[in-house]
C-alpha cells in the first residue's frame, strides 16, 4: 500500500481569512447550506453559524441541532442556564431564515454501556438524511469528542459513497472549530469511564485473532489534564511502542514543555519512552498532525513487514484541530483497506469554569471534501493568497 495523501493538498482557513473565503464561496454560486450543531453548554455553539450567516443574510440554511442526554447525575446539567442561553441566541439567527432540525442522540444504552461514538455514526445513516444541500457544515466548537470524531467520519464516508448523477452538483463538506485552548482548560471531564474502548468504526482490526500477537504501535496526541484517559487506554492498548504527538509550534511557545513536564513520570518512569519517539505538529494545523502521523505510522509499518506486520492506534486528547487530524489519519488508512485504531475514554459529564469576558481565540475552518477535490474550485481569492495550501 502506497502512502495515504488524500489530505497532503488542503483547504485551511481562520479569522478574517475564514470570512473572505466563505464571502468568495457564497458568491460564486447559489448555496444551499446545512449547519450540524451539538447542543451544550460551551459559549461557542453559535459563533460558527453566526459568522457565516453576517456575511449573507439571505443565505438559505437549516440547522441540523445534536441533542444528548447524559443522564441525571451528569455533571453538565449545572450549565443549564449557559445551554438556555445557547438555544435562545440560535433560535435568534435562524428566525426567518431556516429550520431547526433536532437530532436526539442516545448517549447510554438501557444497560447502562456508553454508545455515544455508535449513536452519532447512526444520526445519518443514509446519504439521503443530510438532505439536498450544496454545502454540509459541522461545527464541532461545541461537541465532545466521542461524538465528533466518528460523526465526521460518517458524513466524509457517505458523501464519498454518493455516486451522483451526471451533472448534479458536487456536495461540499465543511468543518468549523473555535479554536480556544484557554477556554478548553476550563472544560473538565467528570465521572471517567473505568475503561477504555476503541471508537465506532475504528477498532483498528484489535478483535482479529489472526493477528493478536502483532506489536501494537500506540499514537497519543498530548493535552493538558488528561492523565486518568492516558493511564486507561494505555492498559487497554497494550502497547509495544509509544510515540507520543506534541503541539509544536502553538501559540503559547512552551506549550509542548509544559506538557511534557507534567507527564514526565508517566511518559519516562513508567511507560519508558525513547525522546526520540516524540512527534511535532502545529497546534493550529490538523492538516500537518495528519502528515506527521501518516508519516510516523507508514515507517513503522514498513519496519514491522517482515516479522509479520503491526498494529496501530491513536488517541485524541488534545485540542479539536488536533483531534481532527488524527481521524483524518485513520480514515485515509480505512479507505486503503488499512485499519488504524482510535481508542476512546468516555466521560459521564463536563464541569466548566464560565469565563468573564466572551470567548477568545479564532474560528477555523477546514474543507474537508467537494469541489476542490474535483478540481473545480482550485483558485485564489481575489487579492488573497490561494486557500489551496501544499
């Protein structure tokens, strides 16, 4: 199997840049747009849809609105007002523009085992259930990762399925993520679940007894205050070898340090982790996560062939545009018969510290597929640097 470089040419955009590209996007045809939102507490929910909707108030849009129930005793329903709060100023922007479409998803089975990575894959099972629209737009600003993540998979797995007929429009796929790490060292996970799981549909071929004495190669992408989940999935992986992702560069230069000085016992003492095994990607780019990672696990798995092959699981902790990439790798594995694991820990709820001031940072924007992939859209902004970045 050749290298996977689906994502090597990439379409990336935030702040200001994120405005004039979806100004140019809107404009050059008549659009008709589908916003996927997750209801919450965070106070970002609605920043995405709201930049968008400032740029052409006449925009034809519907809101497709993630609703989750985490149980009685989850720690989110402190915010309840913060979610009020939320819904009000959504019901607000979509008033004479769209509809709002709500989407229950089950988090807890009746036998109490956590299915919210296999409810959000279920949300749409069919291409048919986006509806007709030239662009989907998940915001996931708002949404925890166990939904996120195989809930992009699915869209990005249905819209690649979708063979249309001669001369009907390509459909545009479109991530939004309000990229705030201080505000997300504000958001605790409460209640851990006592295991580990791999995420639906990325169990990385683990079940296979074919292959059970394979080396697992285990990919730990590094956030703040998620050592409970790093010791959990490591006794569920199992692994042989550890190569461990930091945010390099990010915004706060020392990030990386920091994150490697508060997991030092763990990463040296414990797990006896070689310095060199570590992994460099920017903070802001998941596009360049996804390179590295690739890169890492194509190495390894080349080193691997001759005793018998390998396995290889990643685990997103860290920041949203971080954890993009990282699905981003195992999907482009999947879609070359390749299986990469993600392994998940779930949480019952979230604790969240409300800061003062409205929420700081910067919107990006990613492209995931569509027209660019096709070739039809593949020029500047007029007057702005190409969106197309290599």
């Amino acid at each position: 199997m050749n290298q996977p470089n689906r994502w090597n040419h990439y379409v990336l955009e935030r702040g200001i840049g994120l405005q004039r590209f979806w100004a140019h996007h809107l404009s050059k045809a008549p659009r008709r747009l589908l916003f996927i939102l997750a209801k919450g507490f965070d106070p970002r929910m609605c920043l995405g849809l709201e930049t968008i909707l400032t740029l052409q108030p006449q925009i034809n849009c519907d809101v497709s609105l993630i609703e989750f129930d985490e149980g009685p005793t989850s720690a989110s329903w402190d915010h309840q007002k913060l979610i009020d709060k939320n819904v009000a100023r959504l019901t607000e922007l979509m008033e004479k523009r769209g509809q709002i479409r709500r989407l229950p998803l089950e988090v807890r089975s009746q036998d109490g085992r956590r299915v919210a990575s296999s409810s959000a894959v279920n949300l749409f099972r069919k291409k048919a259930d986006l509806g007709e629209y030239t662009d989907i737009v998940l915001d996931i600003s708002s949404a925890p990762r166990g939904v996120y993540l195989p809930l992009i998979a699915k869209i990005l797995y249905l819209l690649d399925n979708n063979h249309s007929p001669s001369g009907q429009p390509i459909i545009n796929f479109h991530l939004l993520a309000w990229e705030d790490v201080e505000l997300d060292t504000r958001i605790k996970d409460n209640g851990v679940e006592e295991r580990a799981d791999y995420l639906n549909p990325f169990r990385g071929g683990m079940d296979r007894e074919a292959t059970a004495s394979q080396p697992r190669v285990w990919i730990p992408l590094l956030g703040e205050s998620h050592r409970v989940q790093l010791e959990r999935i490591y006794v569920h992986v199992n692994p042989d070898e550890i190569c461990p992702v930091l945010p390099s560069p990010a915004r706060n230069p020392r990030r990386a340090d920091n994150l490697v000085i508060d997991y030092h016992d763990l990463l040296f003492d414990s797990w006896g982790i070689d310095p060199k095994n570590f992994i460099y990607a920017s903070e802001q780019n998941p596009f360049e996560v996804y390179r590295q990672v690739v890169r890492a696990i194509c190495a390894y798995r080349d080193s691997f062939a001759p005793l018998g092959g390998a396995k290889f699981v990643i685990s997103a902790l860290s920041s949203k545009l971080l954890s993009i990439g990282a699905l981003l790798v195992a999907y482009d594995f999947k879609s070359h018969d390749f299986d990469v694991g993600i392994a998940h820990v779930d949480c019952n709820g979230y604790s969240f510290t409300a800061p003062d001031a409205p929420a700081a940072g910067e919107l990006f924007g990613l492209w995931l597929s569509g027209e660019w992939e096709a070739h039809a859209v593949l020029t500047a902004i007029e007057n702005e640097p190409s969106s197309l970045k290599e």
